[in-house]
C-alpha cells in the first residue's frame, strides 16, 4: 500500500507528486490521458507561479521546454489603442507562458528517478473506496483497487474524486465560454510578445503568441446576446473587421490557415469543503478558477507548496490517519481565502470588460476623449493587477 494516491497528473498533481517522492513518501499518480498533450492547457506563469516553480527546485526545468515572456499588455479599443503596460510591472520577474505538455513530462521525468514514485497512465478512476467512513484508495475502470494512506484528487473542474467523494462545488452564476483560436504568428508578435486585448463594438477578444514557436492564440470571449453560428463564420474576416489595419491584413492573408476552434466552457466555483477522511481536493478540483489573468496553473503550485508543507513531517512520520484528517482542514484554511480573494478579483475583471462591452455609449466617449482618460484607466489597471500577478498571501516551501 502506498502513503499517497494522487489522480490527476497535471500541474498540481505531478508537481506534489515530485515533491513527496523527494522526500522519500511513496505515491502512486494516475492519470486518465495517455499522454499529456491535450488540446488545450493553460499556459500563463504569473509572478507568484514562477516564485512557486523556483522553491519547489523546478525552475532549471524551463531551460529545456518551450517558454516566452510577455513583453507588455496592450488594450485596442476601436481600432485605436487605449494604453499599454510594459512587464514585469514592478515584479522581479514578468509574466512567461510555458508550453504545459513538456514542463509535465520534466516533472514526471523526474519523479520516476525515485524508487518511492509509481506511475500509472491511460487508465481512468471508477470509483474512491472506502472502510468505515474514510477513504482507503481509488477503483479503476480495469478494476484494479489501489490502496493508499490518503487520496488527493488533482483531476480538475471535472473531478471524478470529488464527485465521487460527494464533495459539493458551488458555482458562479455565469460559465465563461470561450472560442480558442491557432494561427501562424505575426512577425510583429514574433519581436515584441505583447499581450493584446482588443474590444471593438460589442465583441471581445486577447490575441498574443503562445510558447510554442510560430503560433499565435487567439480568445474569443462568447456573449450570451451573440446568436450567430460560430461554426459555420468566416473568422478570418470577422477577425479582420474588428482589428487595426496591420493586423487584419495578417488574419485575412493567412484565413486559410486558422485553426477551428475549440470552445471552452469554463466553469468557475469553490468547494465549501476541500476535504473528508482520506480525501483531499487541491487545485481545480477544489476551486476551478476563470481563464482571467491565467490564475489556475499559479494558484494550484501555491496549493502544492502549503499541502506538502503540512503533510510531508506527518507523512515521513507515518503519522497515523486521523492525525493525518485532521491537517486537511488546516491545508484548505490557509489556501482558502486567496482562492476567494482571485476569484473576486477575477469577476471584477471580467465586469470591466463586460461594462465596456456592453454599453455603446461608454464606449464612444472613451474612444473620443482617449486622451484624458489614459493615464486613469492605465494606472487603475495596473493596480488591479497586483494581487492577480504576485499572490494574495504569503506561500513559502518549509520542507
């Protein structure tokens, strides 16, 4: 039996695998996928996610994964720009996306150099078992019982351990839904890695190049008041019609090479409890966040750094379960109130661009009086961001 089944090898669970294996704690990881390279993984390191990369030791792993800093943060309103920021806005390191699939394998790589780690992949969770109230491991769909001191889904939004350990998630009113673009990159993006917001009329939409060499991404932000049929649009154009005169020329050269979409519908909440005997949630599985201002790879490392530091002395110890129970709750209460402090900040966010998107008016006056209104509007963005990009609360590795 091992001490630690944790289901779910993404970011929060390969990095806390890692970091128990080094510590001479035996973990089992499963991981549904055959291999890590889904459609679609978030790839924006703010700050406080690299902070949490370089305590946990993990930072020489981007020398050899694809990365890209940004460079700045531009809004577009009207086909005219609004202001722009430069990185790393008074951090000591800027915003860097990192291509997700690599740094995961890194990690995995890693853990499997240690005799305590134990990989199982390609084969999903059925079920959590229990004996007298608490859970003693996971069932799965080939019908093998993996025993374990604790469980710890780390299997996302849509966590199979938290449904199966009737762990309620209350979520917000409004799923965000988003249309994901990839296209061939501008040379202008190549050069100066902007971050791009563009908001014209009552569309809404981010462009800016991803880590991956040559490939620009494009959002586009689904409105519930926008009936048209998103399969069957020519994007190329309606992307052109929106943009300045640079880079439409750029979607309407290269329309035949635009990726069809992929459309997340992103379901945003938090568990009121994170926790029951045997089980913990950690990362998405406890509170999926929105995709405003990439908080979920940042905020789930954060979560491995305060989760390790409570059960590693225990687990070394071979702490017996209730001891082990009873840190649960303490892990949850010291990560909960930056969760609710993120996700505030994110809703406030996203009801500034839904406010200027929404009313035509605001929109022609701050188009017409840019001028005044830059230097406010910059200076109020930038410190809103602060919170976002370095962390609510202070998380440092103890052990």
């Amino acid at each position: 039996m091992k001490q630690v089944v944790i289901v779910g090898a993404g970011p929060t669970g390969a990095a806390l695998a890692l970091l128990l294996v080094k510590r001479q704690i035996t973990v089992t990881l499963i991981e549904a996928a055959k291999d890590f390279h889904r459609v679609f993984r978030g790839e924006g390191l703010m700050p406080s996610g690299l902070d949490a990369l370089q305590q946990m030791g993990l930072s020489p792993l981007l020398a050899n994964i694809p990365h890209r800093s940004l460079t700045g943060w531009e809004f577009i309103l009207g086909n005219q720009q609004l202001f722009r920021v430069e990185e790393p806005l008074g951090a000591k390191q800027p915003c860097t996306l990192v291509s997700q699939p690599p740094l995961l394998e890194a990690m995995i790589a890693e853990a499997q150099m240690h005799q305590e780690f134990e990989l199982i992949q390609g084969t999903p969770v059925k079920d959590v078992l229990w004996k007298n109230d608490r859970a003693i491991g996971v069932k799965l769909a080939d019908g093998r019982e993996i025993l374990a001191g604790l469980v710890i889904g780390a299997d996302g939004r849509n966590s199979i351990i938290r449904q199966r350990a009737n762990l309620e998630l209350v979520k917000q009113p409004k799923n965000i839904d988003v249309l994901w673009f990839k296209l061939p990159a501008h040379p202008r993006f190549v050069a100066d890695n902007v971050f791009c917001s563009i908001v014209n009329g009552n569309h809404v939409f981010s462009v800016f190049h991803g880590a991956e060499a040559g490939k620009l991404h494009l959002a586009w932000v689904l409105s519930a008041d926008d009936k048209t049929d998103w399969k069957h649009r020519d994007w190329a154009e309606t992307f052109a019609s929106l943009s300045p005169a640079w880079l439409a020329d750029h979607f309407r050269s290269c329309a035949n090479q635009i990726e069809s979409p992929m459309r997340l519908s992103v379901v945003v909440g938090r568990c009121p409890d994170w926790h029951k005997p045997g089980v913990l949630l950690l990362g998405d599985a406890a509170h999926p966040m929105s995709p405003v201002r990439a908080q979920g790879i940042n905020l789930a490392f954060r979560d491995v750094i305060v989760a390790a530091n409570h059960l590693v002395p225990l687990l070394q110890a071979k702490a017996n379960d209730e001891t082990v129970d009873l840190v649960l709750s303490q892990i949850q209460a010291e990560r909960e109130p930056e969760i609710i402090r993120a996700q505030f900040l994110q809703m406030k966010e996203a009801a500034q661009g839904e406010l200027i998107r929404k009313n035509g008016l605001l929109r022609s006056l701050v188009i017409r009086f840019a001028p005044l209104f830059r230097q406010p509007l910059q200076y109020s963005w930038v410190r809103r961001q602060s919170e976002l990009r370095q962390g609510v609360t202070q998380v440092k590795l103890v052990v």
